[in-house]
C-alpha cells in the first residue's frame, strides 16, 4: 500500500489517498492514537470514491472515532471498464427509460461487479488491517449486492450496514441466506430504481438474528442525515 497524499481537515480527521497496485483508495482516520475499528464504505456500483454524499458519510463516522476506507474497485470510478459493462449500462439505462424490463440487463451489469470487486476490497484489507493505528474487528457499510458477498465470504466483517436493496442479482439474493452478521439495513421508500417490494423480500431472508430495517420516505438519495447517527449507534454496538 503506497499512500499518495493526506491531509488533516477541519473536523479532525487525517484523509490519506493510497494506491494498492491498481486500486486506488482513501482512508480516513479518527484524532485518536488508540487502534480504531474499521469500516469498509462502499458507494454504488460504477460510482467513484469521491462521490460527495460517500466522502460526507466516510468523514462523518471517522470523525465519531473509525478508521473509514473506500476503494474503487474493477469497473468503479475511473477505473476501466468492459465494452460489455458500458454496453450494459447503456441498455439499461434505456430500459428504464422505456418501461421495460431490466432484470437481465441488471444481472449482466452488477454480477459481473460483484464478483470482480470482492477480491479487490479483500485485498484492501488486508492491507488495511495491517497499518498501525487500525484495529478490529471490521464493518461494512454500503452498496447492498457487494455487502451481501462480502459478509458471506470475510469472517473478519462483524457487523453490516446495506443501503438500496431493491435490484439484487439472483446469486446474491440466494446468499442472503447465509448472512448472520448484524445487520442494519436501509430503504428509501419511494426510491425509483430499487423497487420496494424486493428490498422487503430481501430483508425477510436475511439468516442474521439481529436484523434491523429502517424506512424513510423519499428517493433514492434522500437518506436522512440522522441514519449516519443511527448508524454509528449500530456499529457501536457491534464494533467497539
């Protein structure tokens, strides 16, 4: 892990930009000198790590005492992307346009990210673990598809945030099944690409005995600002 630049903001928290072989990131971390449990912040599929709304939850919950890392994996950010993956988000931007139906365009788009980003957030932390100042056990907060695999596949991952779960890929819907972290999970009821009913449905799999869901009305990005409070309670209560 070679870090590219850092910089202390204004609210106390160090930001350090890295690059682990092709994979750029971030990772910002708390004033405190005692080891700080870390959270693993994944934006949306395609989405760079300094998209705003990522950068403002990544620098609030590091400024409430957590090692907060973001990468761009395979096909995110300005990393490269398939002509495949650009074909796909072109139908399927059009499909939605139209009316029409999506379920195989999504599967072709977000299963192929799903599979080539979880080697690539396992790599990071590993890394990641490894720096002084980071401590476990480790969260996850974020796109719902990727957190799915990444709480089946990474025994580190203690407790699990997801957000929009509405279009999941078959393969994960199955693995939802075996997903017994903690687990707090967030639905925008309006939302307009993540239809309400499966994000229902999906919750209702989930193998976790302590699951938790949080609804608020409004589209896709009108979270509320009180989840990231909320959130840091359940990571809280999990990771500390």
């Amino acid at each position: 892990m070679h870090f590219t630049s850092e910089q202390r903001l204004d609210d106390g928290v160090l930001e350090r930009e890295f690059t682990l072989g092709e994979i750029p990131g971030t990772l910002w971390t708390p004033e405190s000198a005692a080891p700080a449990p870390l959270i693993l912040m994944a934006h949306n599929n395609g989405l760079p790590k300094s998209e705003p709304r990522l950068v403002a939850r990544a620098r609030y919950t590091a400024a409430h005492g957590y090692a907060v890392a973001s990468i761009d994996a395979a096909g995110c950010g300005d990393r490269p992307r398939s002509a495949a993956d650009e074909q796909a988000r072109t139908d399927l931007r059009r499909a939605m346009r139209a009316g029409e139906p999506v379920d195989e365009i999504f599967e072709s788009l977000v299963g192929p990210l799903v599979d080539n980003a979880v080697p690539e957030w396992r790599t990071a932390l590993d890394a990641l673990m490894s720096l002084p100042g980071i401590g476990g056990p480790v969260g996850y907060s974020g796109w719902t598809a990727l957190g799915i695999r990444l709480a089946v596949t990474e025994p580190r991952i203690a407790a699990a945030g997801f957000f929009a779960g509405g279009y999941v890929p078959r393969a994960q819907r199955e693995e939802a099944r075996q997903v017994t972290v903690p687990l707090l999970f967030l639905l925008q009821w309006d939302d307009e690409g993540n239809p309400r009913q499966r994000a229902l449905d999906l919750f209702d799999v989930f193998g976790s005995k302590e699951k938790t869901l949080h609804a608020n009305p409004g589209g896709h990005t009108g979270t509320p600002w009180f989840e990231l409070e909320d959130g840091n309670r359940f990571f809280g209560r999990h990771l500390k």
